[in-house]
C-alpha cells in the first residue's frame, strides 16, 4: 500500500493497487458524513479510471443520505467555483493533477470552495479511521443530478475581472498544449470569447496523456516548437485538471510555471496593491516584482490551501505557488490556469510589450528542481535531521525545512502528494543552485539511510 497517499491535498493512490473502490466508498462515506448528508457536488478530469472512481464514490456518499450533483469533466477551478456557487455542504475532484496516468485521486473541498485545512482534513480522515459513518435508511436516499452550467459561470467570473474588450482588440494568435485534460473544452471557449485565434496541440479530451503531465520544461518541447512555428504571441500549456498553467515567450523560449505567478502579480500590483501571498518553495522573482510595486510578500508552507486562508485573512489581491499556480480572489481563492492566461493576455494588451520583453526586464533566478524517493515517514525524520545538521542557516521549518544562503535558498520537503522529498534550490546563477541542490540532495540521502 505505499502507493497510497493520505494527507493535506486529498487522497492518492494507483488505481488497481492502492486506489480500490473498497477504499472509494468509504471515502465517500466519510466525507458524506462529514458534511452531514449535505450537497456534494463531484467533478474529475479526463483519466480513465475516473468512471470507476467516481460511481464508488457516489455509492458512499448516498448511502450517508447525500444529495450529490456531477458536474462531470472540468478543471478543479470550476469545481471549486460550482461548489459555491450552487451553496453545496462540499465538493469532490477526481483528479490526480500532474502524477502519472496511472495514479488517480480524491480532493475534497469545503462550503466555500476552498480545499480542506488541516485540521478539517484530520477530521475527515478520523471519521474514515472510526468507521463511524452516517447511514440513510431506504426512505432518506436522494439521488444524483447533473449541472452543466459550471464551466459558463467559471468562464464568465474570468471575463469579468479583465478588460476583455482590450485582449479582443489584439486578436492575439495563441498555441495552446491542454495535455488531452480537463482543460480542453473550456479554455478554448474562454480565449475564443477573448477574440483569440487559438492553435492546438494535445487537446483531444481523452486523458491518454501525451507527455508526463507536470507542466515543466522537459515535457513541453512540443508546446515550445508549436507556439514558435505558428509565430503564436503566447503559448500556453495546463496539467489535466487545469489549475496550473505554463507559458511560452512569442519565440518558443520556455517561460516556465515558476514565471506565471510572477507575471500575474507584476500586472495585477499595477492597479491593486497589497501583500502577495506565496509558498516556501516560489521563486524569489515574485518577492522582487512584489517590491517593485512597493507590496510585501508573505511565504506559507505547501499546499494550496495554506495560500488561500492566508490571502483571504490578509485581503491579498494576488498570490499562488510557484507549480503555475496563480490565485485570483475575484474570480475564486483557489489556483486556476484560465484567471492566468486572462491576465496575461490582458497584460500583452495593455502594456503592448511581448513576453520576452516583459521577463528580460526581471531579475534573473535560476532554479533547480530534484527529488528522492521515499516513503512520508521516512522523508519526514530525514528532514528533521538535515535540518539539526544546517541550525547554523537561516530557516523555515514550517514545511520541511527552507534554508536562505545570502541571496539563494534551498526547500527540502517530503511531498503532500508521491511518496517522495522534493529539492528545490534557487539561486542568481546556475551552477550555484545545481551546487546546492547537489549539496542538500546528498545531506538527505545520508540522512535516509539512517532512518
């Protein structure tokens, strides 16, 4: 069972192992009973195992007496937003984001739209543990209805919180690479309503993934070759459940996941100030397009949710992780690809400057990413021991342990959703940040030999 992930972002496993509907049901029982047989509204990608996935988890969530509404395929962000916006106890996406095809998960979300903290999502997982679930008898049972109008609503709050009337006047060429998710319908209806000529590539809904699915720069060569072959002014690319977004400069150059953020909140800062909330593992480019707008930057553990309660208690106008992850609080408090590439675009419009033009005028970080596999457990007490052996460093152990070295940084964290300690290391020059990438990689394999 150590494919089987429980913990802040949901439940992951590999259907067929780990991920059983056995294990469904009583999933779906107990967020049935957490929500007190309220409305709970379930969405997934395109995976698929999703079918399976999903009638398991209905079976557990009517027989707790739920009311359960399918919105079918969509991207998490208009999950979340339906949740909302049809006043639902909860809601459930059946996607597991960027892990392999493989893999499939359940994310839960509470009344709000948000995901579940910590401590909602300890409740959860003490009402699975107990076993202790409601149980409708045969005249309480409610039945399963479906709603499509999520992804309008979903397109029509992106619309709203940009001049739509100043993309359209552009008529920018996109090339746009969806990896055949969730994604695919609906942001080719919202950049077709945003007057775009969109050029695609991976964008049959079929879930038979093209390329690994995490939008980084060795998985989207392609989407890099499109954009510059179809003399695209942009390129855009999502993981399968539509809540990341990579972008690609007008010549094919990999912008990158971790340059998204920065360029929502140099645009955004623009014209509403306020302290821009990011995780431990961003990159330091935000903090400096933050500061170039005279606003603060607040760092929070991992997790999606960590940035949302932050954003909503500081009434921050802008925030998200540095995975693509950008977190527009007009159009929902969760990451959402289609708020992205809206104020991206909005950003070439108004500024008339070309994405490359706009990121050569950044500081210049360069970022190292690594991993090691290892089991939670394991992961968790190797990085307790690597950082009693760096105390002497400035650090962050709110999620892991974040080390600051002068003007580079490193995050060593076992991860909420593989069984594996992520390395992300950052630094002004290359070869520093592989250095200590490198440095921090062999501390935490030494350390995991030992625990």
């Amino acid at each position: 069972m150590g494919s089987l992930i429980m913990g802040i972002s949901g439940v992951r496993g590999i259907v067929g192992e780990s991920l059983t509907p056995e294990l469904l049901v009583r999933l779906g029982m107990a967020f049935g009973t957490w929500v007190e047989g309220g409305r709970v509204v379930v969405g997934m990608d395109t995976r698929a195992s999703g079918e399976m996935v999903k009638h398991s988890v209905f079976a557990g969530l009517l027989s707790c007496g739920c009311e359960v509404t399918d919105v079918g395929i969509c991207p998490t962000p208009t999950l979340s937003i339906a949740v909302r916006t049809l006043g639902a106890s909860g809601g459930i996406m059946i996607s597991a984001s960027h892990n392999p095809i493989e893999w499939n998960a359940l994310k839960f979300f509470g009344p709000d739209g948000v995901y579940l903290d910590a401590d909602e999502g300890r409740q959860l997982l003490d009402i699975y543990y107990q076993g202790d679930f409601l149980k409708a008898h045969w005249d309480g049972l409610k039945s399963v209805s479906d709603y499509d109008g999520a992804p309008e609503e979903h397109v029509r709050l992106v619309l709203a919180a940009v001049d739509a009337d100043a993309i359209r006047a552009r008529r920018f060429r996109v090339a746009l690479d969806c990896c055949n998710g969730a994604g695919v319908e609906i942001t080719q209806e919202l950049l077709a309503r945003l007057g775009c000529e969109i050029v695609t590539i991976n964008c049959t809904p079929d879930g038979m993934f093209p390329h690994n699915p995490e939008p980084t720069f060795v998985n989207l060569r392609d989407i890099c070759r499109l954009t510059r072959k179809a003399e695209a002014h942009v390129g855009f690319a999502q993981d399968p459940d539509a809540d990341r977004l990579a972008v690609v400069a007008e010549d094919g150059s990999y912008i990158g996941e971790e340059m998204t953020l920065a360029l929502a909140a140099d645009h955004v800062l623009d014209e509403r100030k306020g302290p821009v909330v990011i995780n431990l593992s961003t990159s330091k480019t935000v903090e400096d397009v933050a500061a170039a707008h005279g606003c603060g930057t607040v760092r929070v553990p991992v997790g999606e949710v960590n940035v949302s309660r932050r954003m909503a208690e500081l009434g921050s106008p802008i925030g998200g992780e540095g995975n693509g992850g950008v977190i527009d609080p007009r159009v929902h408090l969760g990451r959402d690809s289609l708020i992205a590439m809206a104020l991206v675009l909005e950003m070439l419009a108004k500024s008339g400057r070309t994405v490359g033009e706009i990121v050569a005028g950044y500081p210049r970080y360069h970022i190292v990413k690594d991993k090691l596999q290892a089991t939670r457990a394991r992961a968790v007490r190797a990085v307790r021991k690597l950082a009693e052996e760096y105390s002497g460093a400035l650090q962050d152990t709110s999620d892991g342990a974040r080390f600051v070295f002068g003007d580079a940084w490193v995050h060593v964290r076992p991860s909420n959703t593989e069984p594996i300690v992520r390395i992300v290391a950052e630094a002004p020059d290359k070869e520093r940040a592989a250095s200590l990438a490198e440095e921090l990689r062999l501390a935490v394999s030494r350390h995991l030999e030992t625990v």
